[in-house]
C-alpha cells in the first residue's frame, strides 16, 4: 500500500515538472560593432491545472533571478547561445511576467558572437556559423521550430551579404529573422563599415577661406596692414626703442628722488 501511495505520489511531482510547456520562444541577439552580444530570450509557458501553478510559484520564490536553480527545475530553461554553442556568460538575470506567463532570461555574452572573418581598414567582416546555434542541432542538421523565432540584430553600419542566409530566413532593416525552418550549413555574413576619421587640412580651410566672396574685404584689409607696417618697419622700431628707454629712465630717478627726501 505504501509503496503503490510512493508511486502515485512520485508520478504526481514528475507529472508537474513536466506539465509546464513552452506555448512560443523567442530569442533576441543584439551584437555590437566589435561582436559583442546581449541575448533576451523570452518563453511563453502555459500550465495543465492549478497545481502546476502553485508549484511554479513555489520554484518561482525558491530559485529568483538564480540561471543554475531554473535550469534544475526546467530543462528546457537554458542559455541557447551559452556553453552548448562555446559561449561564456559574462552575467544573466531570470524574471517571470505574471501577467502574460512569460518567463524571460537576459545574459551577456562574454566573448563575440560571430566569428571574425577579417579586419580592414575601413570594414570588418563577421560570420553567424551553425556552431552558434548548436542548441538546435538534430542529426546534422539545424532545425528552428515553427514556435520559436531568433532574431540577430547587427549594427546600424551593417550590410547583410543575402545570399549566405538559408532559404526561409528573412531580413528586416539590419535584423536577420530565422523561424520554422531547417538547413544543413549556416554561415551568415555580414560586414561593418568603421567611423571615418576626420582629419584637420590646413590647405583646405585656406581655400574655402579665400573662396568665400565674404572674407575678401578682410584679405585686403589684412594685405594694407601688413603693407604698412613692413613700410614703416624703421620708424615703429625707433618709436618703441624710444619709449623703452624714456620708462627705463623714469624708473631709475624714482628710488633716487625718495633717498633725497629721507635726507
């Protein structure tokens, strides 16, 4: 009797861990110029009775914001672009939304995402390879499911090289968009355009000076200034020698004067 009420009791507790299901996925990838990446993955679950409620909301108050005590209780609660792609995460922050049943996991990736493919002067070159998405491998191939969808938001300076995406992904904007579909080989590219380096032409900023109808009087003005003052370089030197030596001697009476009248 006891081991028939063990029993049913144990398939009760495995009956709940499992009675939670993934209604929708959705995986977001945001990857920086220089590769780096933060991933929000989303999933929308949905329970069978009211008892796999109240035991989430117990596991929901035991495990909090902790990845490693979600991934025990829920298998299918993982990282997809963490250890099992050859990613480690920087840092990772679980929350629950009660309101629309969506448990969602934001981390960090520690190195890039994409794999290097050249650095040039003015562009890089990234790759999005199958190995990133080992998560998704089924007998070699790459399997994405009809409720799951994975977006790669590249940088705003990207360009897509179209024809490495798989029949059936999509772009939008910079976003590459991969839902419900299956492939082989994945090796998506795309390239980033470098900030251009503004460089100081003193030439240039003459020329647009001189070009400029505007600046003309000031030119000739300048031009009369300089004139005068190389013809009458001679009288200017004698003026300023003269006043130089008028103040020095001013400066020598002063001491001289207030010694006579101490005496």
């Amino acid at each position: 009797m006891r081991k028939a009420l063990f029993a049913v009791f144990l398939l009760l507790f495995l009956g709940s861990a499992s009675a939670v299901k993934v209604r929708s996925h959705s995986i977001e990838v945001s990857i920086e110029d220089n590769g780096s990446a933060s991933v929000i993955e989303r999933y929308a679950i949905e329970f069978e009775s009211v008892l796999d409620v109240d035991e989430f909301q117990e596991n929901k108050q035991r495990n909090s914001s902790g990845l490693a005590a979600w991934k025990a209780d829920y298998p299918f609660f993982f990282p997809q672009f963490g250890e099992i792609a050859g990613n480690k995460l920087e840092r990772s922050f679980v929350s629950y939304d009660e309101e629309s049943n969506t448990l969602t996991l934001e981390y960090r990736l520690r190195e890039a995402f994409p794999s290097l493919l050249a650095d040039e002067p003015r562009t890089t070159s990234w790759s999005i390879s199958s190995a990133q998405l080992s998560a998704f491998q089924k007998e070699n191939l790459i399997v994405i499911p009809e409720n799951t969808s994975i977006e790669f938001n590249l940088p705003s300076t990207a360009e897509v090289s179209e024809p490495s995406l798989p029949a059936g992904a999509s772009l939008v904007g910079k976003t590459i968009v991969l839902r419900g579909l299956t492939t082989s080989h994945l090796d998506m590219k795309y390239s980033v355009q470098k900030p251009i380096v503004q460089t100081v032409n003193s030439i240039q900023l003459i020329q647009e000076f001189i070009s400029n109808s505007s600046n003309l009087a000031l030119i000739v003005v300048g031009f009369i200034v300089i004139g005068i003052v190389f013809l009458k370089r001679k009288e200017l030197s004698e003026r300023i020698e003269t006043y130089i030596v008028e103040h020095s001697e001013l400066e020598h009476q002063k001491p001289e004067e207030e010694i006579e009248l101490e005496v």
